[in-house]
C-alpha cells in the first residue's frame, strides 16, 4: 500500500505496475481526469490545492480501510495537487487483488472516500475567465 | 488565548491562509467556527468543518493551546 499527494504529472501506467503481483487474478486502475464542462460551464482547467499534512494523512487512512476490508495489500494511491489543464489525470487509483468483485469494489471505496474526507479544493477555471471554487456540497450542482 | 485558525480556498480567499482568534482557554471547536463565522463579518462563505491536529472534530472536540487547528470549507477531491 501505498499513498501520495503529488505536484508533478501522473503516470497512471507506473502505479498499475506497482500493484501488479502473481498472487492477483485481477488489477483495476481509475483514473480522474480534468472534464471540459461541469455544471453547464465550459472548463479551461483546475486549481487543485491541499491541507497538505492532513490530506496526506486522510489518503492513507483511506487506503487502510481498503486494505483492511477487502483484504489486498496491493492498494497505490496517487492525487495531483497545482494547476492542471483539460483531460491531465488529478487521481490515479490501482488496486490488485486475488478477484475481480472485490479489486473493484476496493478501487470505488477509495475514490467515493476520497472525493468525501480528503481535504482537496477545486478551483476551476471558465472560458468567460472568472474562477470559482467547487462546492460539491451546493444544491445547484449537477450531476 | 490567541487561536490560529488555518484557511483553504473560498475561506483563504476572502480571509487570508489564517486568521488569528482570541477564544476562552477552554474552548471547542463549535467555538472556533462561531468565532470565525463572526471575523468573516456577513460574508457568503460556505459552512466549513473544524479540524484538529489533522482529524475532524465534533463540535464538542476540546481545542487547546498549541493545538493546529483548520477550516475545512466543502472539500471537492478526485
């Protein structure tokens, strides 16, 4: 296992290496990448930023879960933090585990965590120019 | 006691990377956040959760001196 906020671009395919082990029947890699339109606004790029120490913390803590309720140590988890332009990867997720159900199931726990506890912030930035902060947590959002 | 309070993003934004609170010596962390909602003085900001030392608090979580306390508005990961 291991866990890592990062400000340099992700190698998607390195961190599927990493999980790769001939005790594992199935590998699943999710990749999160940076969409040209959310909520009916076109998207330039992301400001991503971090509460550094605890987000690091959080990841890992995450990570463990996984680990420990789906029973595969082969869990690498990656999150870019900067400015990040359209389709750059902001999350790499690679998990290896004996069977397929349960090398799924761990890869969506650890992102639907993610995407809850880990203190991450967007900003995204709109072709009209202006930049706001996204709060998932707003009433307006679309899905 | 004077309580730093670290800021991210919409709270930094309008705030700065921290602000600087004069809190009870026993205090919580509901405290802290009815202590920053009044230094924002009426801005629009969205309801952050409080954390210490890197965990999320409850309201009820004591908060001491020397303690690293943040804002953590929405948080909009992955």
């Amino acid at each position: 296992m291991r866990t890592a906020i990062v400000d340099h671009p992700l190698d998607p395919t390195a961190l599927l290496a990493e999980v790769a082990s001939t005790a594992s029947g199935a590998s699943t890699l999710f990749v999160g990448t940076v969409r040209e339109v959310n909520a009916g606004r076109a998207v330039e790029g992301i400001d991503y930023s971090a509460y550094g120490p605890m987000a690091g913390k959080e990841l890992e803590t995450i990570a463990q879960e996984a680990v420990d309720r789906f029973g595969t140590t082969h869990v690498v988890v990656e999150h870019r933090v900067g400015t990040l332009r359209l389709g750059e990867a902001s999350i790499v997720i690679a998990v290896s585990h004996a069977r397929r159900a349960a090398a799924m199931d761990a890869m969506r726990y650890v992102i639907e965590e993610t995407k809850k506890r880990v203190p991450i912030w967007k900003r995204e930035h709109y072709a009209d120019g202006t930049r706001e902060w996204v709060d998932p947590s707003a009433a307006s959002v679309a899905v | 006691m004077a309580l730093t309070v670290l800021l991210f993003a919409s709270w930094a934004d309008a705030l700065g990377p921290s602000i600087a609170l004069d809190l009870p010596a026993e205090t919580t962390a509901g405290a802290v956040l009815d202590a920053a909602f009044a230094a924002a003085a009426g801005r629009a900001l969205p309801k952050p959760l409080v954390a210490v030392n890197h965990v999320y608090a409850k309201p009820g979580t004591p908060v001491r001196s020397g303690d690293e306390v943040a804002l953590i508005p929405p948080v909009a990961g992955g």
